[in-house]
C-alpha cells in the first residue's frame, strides 16, 4: 500500500511511517520536522535554499515554518520514510530545545535501530504498545538534540502586526482569506504586508494559511469524518479540489489516512 503506512499520535505531536511514490510541492509545518528514510530509493530535497539528501546514512531536520520541497529529478523512485512531526514546545518543555539549522545529520548505529523498529511498530498498528512508541520518540528526539547544530541567529523579531494578523489568518472563510483587507486591518497595504510576514515568518501568508488548513484537515481525517464534509468545512468548492490540494502538499491522497494502521493515545 502507498500513502501512510503507519500513524500515531501523541502529546509529542505525531509521528508517520510513509509510502512516498511523488514528489511533494512547496510546503511548512508548524513542527519540528524530522525525516528519516527507512527504505526505497534515496531522496533529494530542498530546505529553504539548501538542496539536501535524504539516505539510510542520515537523517533530515526542518525546523518550524522552513519552506521545504522535494527535487523531482531526485525523486523519481518511492522512498519508505519515517517523518515526525514534533510540537516545539514539548521539545523546549522537556529537552530545552534551542533554534537549530536545518540539517542533514549523520545517523547513530543506535538511532538507526531505533528507527528501523518504530518504522516496524506503525506498520502492525493496534496490536502495537503505544507507550512504547512515546518512548521511542521521545529518546530519537533526545539524541536528535545532542547532534544537531544550534542555529547562529534567530529570525527577526516579529512584527506586532504580523502577530495581529496571524489570528485573521486563522481563522478559515469560505474562499479563503481576503489578504488585502488582513493588510489593512493591521494597517499595511498589501505588498508591505507581505513583505513583513515573510520577514517574520520565513514564508508568505498563503503558505501559513495553507499549513494550517492541512493540519485541520489531517485532525478531521482523524477523527473519521467524511472527505467531502471535510473540505466543505474548510472552504473547498468540491471534494476533488480538496484532494488535490491535499496531495500536493503530503504526498499522498487523505483516504490513505483512514486505510493505514492507526494508533491514538492523546489527543491534543
């Protein structure tokens, strides 16, 4: 089966074994993303302006908000991969995570074992001990921290506007938001509005809003309602239309959500 292979979620966040066969488009997480390839073909990526390889060799970290897209050159052939979506303040609640680079990181011999058996835990689903998997999280995670080099800078502080209109952004409307009245709610025109939330942000607000209507969607997806009230409720004007922009972005249709081993110990 392609798609999902494997999903669980936690307190941590989520945590995905992945059947990926197409490349995936330009998109952000609100996470901290983590890519390791279990099996299949090695995968070429670009993290904001950095081209990274994705091997059995290593193991990929995206921070929050980071545009990231795969390289469709590099990625002609299916990638099995184990992706965490890790919530940033359960890494600074219990790891005092500081900002990292994005990075390619060489991987252990023990988190290489790690990885192998979580990948392996997904796979059989319900008959799987889901407190061993926080715990399997939570020590990649720990390990994840000690090798991955602190970032020099942070990125600039945001603007009070920005931080304004990031609850208008939240917000979803039939449509999807007006931009230009965002803008001018918050006192910018609309250029100058853009231009401050990449500033803030690291990527435009399409992009943010975009983040946040897969994030819905994947929390509906979980809770088993219907595809097509699905994308009704988020504002799409046809079920197909929500499935493609879904795809694009994951890698994978939302159907595969409901056919793949599934385990929910928290959720938040």
């Amino acid at each position: 089966m392609t798609g999902i292979l494997g999903a669980y979620r936690g307190d941590f966040g989520r945590v995905t074994y992945l059947d990926i066969t197409r490349p995936i488009a330009t998109h952000a997480h609100p996470h901290i993303h983590v890519l390791f390839k279990v099996s299949g073909a090695d995968r070429g990526m670009q993290v904001e302006n950095r081209a990274i390889g994705l091997h059995r060799s290593n193991w990929v970290l995206v921070n929050p908000w980071q545009r990231h897209f795969d390289i469709p050159e590099e990625c002609r052939a299916p990638t099995q991969m184990l992706a965490l979506y890790i919530d940033k303040d359960w890494c600074r609640q219990r790891m005092d995570w500081p900002a990292f680079a994005d990075s390619a990181c060489a991987i252990t011999a023990g988190m290489r074992i790690r990885v192998d058996l979580l990948a392996r835990m997904l796979g059989k689903g319900a008959d799987v001990d889901s407190t061993r998997i926080e715990q399997m999280v939570s020590s990649i995670m720990c390990e994840a921290a000690q090798l991955a080099p602190e970032h020099a800078s942070e990125r600039t502080a945001m603007d009070f506007r920005i931080r304004r209109a990031l609850s208008a952004l939240r917000v979803r409307t039939k449509g999807g938001p007006d931009f230009e009245a965002v803008a001018r709610s918050v006192g910018m025109s609309r250029s100058r509005f853009f231009e401050q939330f990449r500033n803030s942000m690291g990527i435009a607000p399409n992009m943010y809003v975009d983040a946040l209507l897969i994030e819905r969607a994947i929390s509906l997806l979980w809770e088993d309602k219907p595809i097509d009230d699905i994308a009704e409720t988020l504002g799409f004007s046809a079920q197909s239309s929500f499935t493609r922009f879904f795809k694009e972005r994951v890698g994978f249709p939302p159907s595969s959500l409901r056919q793949a081993p599934q385990l929910t110990q928290i959720v938040q």
